[in-house]
C-alpha cells in the first residue's frame, strides 16, 4: 500500500461526521499560548543542530465567537461539539550538523527558515477533539530565521552560524492538516486519574506530505481539562485550548508516535524546489515525555522529545530537544 493510498483510506476514517457525542459547556475565555522549542536542550551528542528552533505565539477564541460560516463547515465534518477557531504564527530554524563552515556538505541537512501563519478550527466533544487547519507562509531568507539565530548568539555571546548563505531560496509554503485526537479514561491508580490519547494526523502540501499516528499516556489530576500538551508541528500536538476542570489540575505524560513521510521541501529537493537536498528516511519516529501543570487559568507544559533520523547520514544518534509552553486564559 503506498502512502497515497494510505492517506485516502485514512481520510475515510477521519474526515466524515460522526455520530453527536456529548459535548463539553461553552466556554467564554480567549487563550493566549507562547511556545519554544530548542536543541540546546539535549542529552544527546549533538545540541544546536538539525532542528534548531521553534518559536509560536498563537491565540485561541472563545467557543462564543465562531463565524457562522465557519461553525457550519465544522458541523459537516464532525456533527456537533464545542468549536473555536484559532491563529498563530510559527518560525522554525533548521541548520546542518557543522554549522562552521561556509559550505555545508551536501550530505548534510539544507539550512533552511520557515515562517508560517496557520489558521484553525477545532471542535471538541468529551472525548474527541478535531482540528482542522491551513499554513500558508515561506522557505527562504524571507522567513527571518538567519537574523534570529545569528542575532541570539549576539546576545549570548556566541558565535555566528556559518553556511546561511546556502539556504533554502524563498519558496511560498501551503499545508493543510486534519488531526483528531481521542481521550479515553483508563481508571483510577492510587486515586489518580489515568487515560490514553491515541491520534491520527494527515498533512499535504508543498512542505510536508505525511501521516502520523501516535498515542500518549497520562497520569494525574484534571485530565479532562485538555488533550495533551501541544507541539510545533509536526509533532504529537494536543492543542492550545484548555478548560481547567479543577483549581489545581496537573499531569505527567509518555508518548510515541511515527510518521510516514512521502515529502519534505526541507529536505527534498523537486522541480518546485531546487538546491540543496539529501536522502530522506520514510519513516521517523518520535518519543516524548513531561508534564503538564494548570492553576490560575494558565498552564505550563514541558515536553522533552527524541526523534529518529530523518535522511541518510543524519549524525549523532537521536535528535533531542525540549519544548515549553505558557498558555493563559482571558
């Protein structure tokens, strides 16, 4: 079964309506989110590589301020549930492993800079929540990505990342994603609340074409309160919005999830894309672990993530990083 194939058949399973679930009570509050991710956050070999860095800000609505036309095409895809929309706007910094050289190998990763301006619609039942979401920005120097690292060092007193000069060109980047991710209650263990959060994910467009499934374990209190913590995309994401269904809720997690990746303009090159390329790994895997704390009508979030090689050659084992969000409710 080739990926086409398998990305129709799970759109089959995933995009319908569905059955009316019992839905969660409307919610007034806006959210506010502010998210990195970082290398320099590793106990791996390599730090400050790859991946480098993620930087979102991103704002969720009430559950009261839907467009109507919006509300409506939510409806067709998932039957009912509470929906909101949401916009953020994401940078990613991506550089090869020797960035001290001003010809990267070609059997490196490209360096390369993504800015993109993504636009969502969720909806959220009990025990169900689906997103629905359009990315629309660049790959290239337009992205600003080479003026933020180099000028991060400056703070820090660093030296600059040689090799910018061979990024990625500016190309216009579009991707359009469905997750859904479902909450299933496992019990209770020495009085704490347990559950799964098993999720599919499909992505297509000129960045990225992938699908991703993945599964995460929780363990503490108020696990109802949201979906998991999220992530810079792709990554195993659960969402900023967060209803605290306690004063005080909290958990700790475990996740896995693989992708199966048939593009990547970061790393691929195509007839759309020219330049700098290297051979991609199909599949890529990812382990994540952290917690999650909600009290005061924020919720901070950490989650240290492991990922497989993602091309051929990619040095130094696993890439790690970690990711922290503050989410606050308004």
């Amino acid at each position: 079964m080739n990926f086409r194939t398998m990305t129709a058949l799970a759109a089959t399973l995933v995009l319908p309506a569905i059955a009316t679930h019992a839905q969660p009570a409307p919610d007034n509050s806006s959210i506010w989110t502010l998210q990195d991710e970082n290398a320099s956050i590793s106990a791996g070999k390599l730090t400050d590589r790859y991946y480098v860095n993620g930087l979102r800000l991103g704002w969720t609505s009430p559950t009261t301020v839907v467009p109507d036309v919006l509300a409506d095409l939510g409806h067709t895809l998932w039957g009912g549930g509470q929906q909101r929309v949401a916009v953020d706007l994401t940078q990613q910094i991506y550089t090869p492993a020797d960035t001290t050289t001003s010809v990267p190998s070609r059997f490196d990763r490209p360096y390369a800079g993504v800015l993109l301006g993504n636009f969502s619609l969720m909806s959220d039942s009990d025990d169900s929540r689906s997103v629905l979401t359009l990315s629309l920005g660049v790959v290239g120097p337009a992205s600003g990505a080479q003026g933020v690292q180099n000028g991060f060092h400056d703070i820090i007193g660093q030296a600059h990342t040689n090799g910018w000069g061979s990024q990625i060109q500016n190309v216009p980047a579009i991707e359009v994603l469905h997750e859904r991710t479902w909450r299933l209650p496992m019990g209770t263990v020495a009085g704490l609340e347990t559950d799964a959060l098993p999720s599919l994910t499909i992505g297509l467009g000129d960045l990225r074409d992938y699908l991703q499934t993945g599964v995460t374990f929780r363990f503490g209190r108020g696990l109802d309160s949201d979906f998991g913590v999220p992530r810079v995309r792709p990554g195993l994401s659960g969402g900023d919005a967060f209803t605290p269904t306690r004063p005080f809720a909290w958990y700790v997690f475990a996740g896995v999830d693989g992708q199966a990746v048939a593009y990547d303009m970061l790393l691929q090159s195509t007839p759309f894309r020219g330049g700098p390329h290297v051979s991609t790994i199909w599949d890529v895997g990812e382990m994540q672990g952290g917690f999650a704390v909600m009290a005061y009508g924020m919720r901070l979030t950490f989650a240290y993530v492991a990922q497989t090689q993602e091309f051929n050659g990619q040095a130094g084992g696993l890439h790690q990083f970690g990711s922290a969000s503050l989410s606050i409710r308004f």
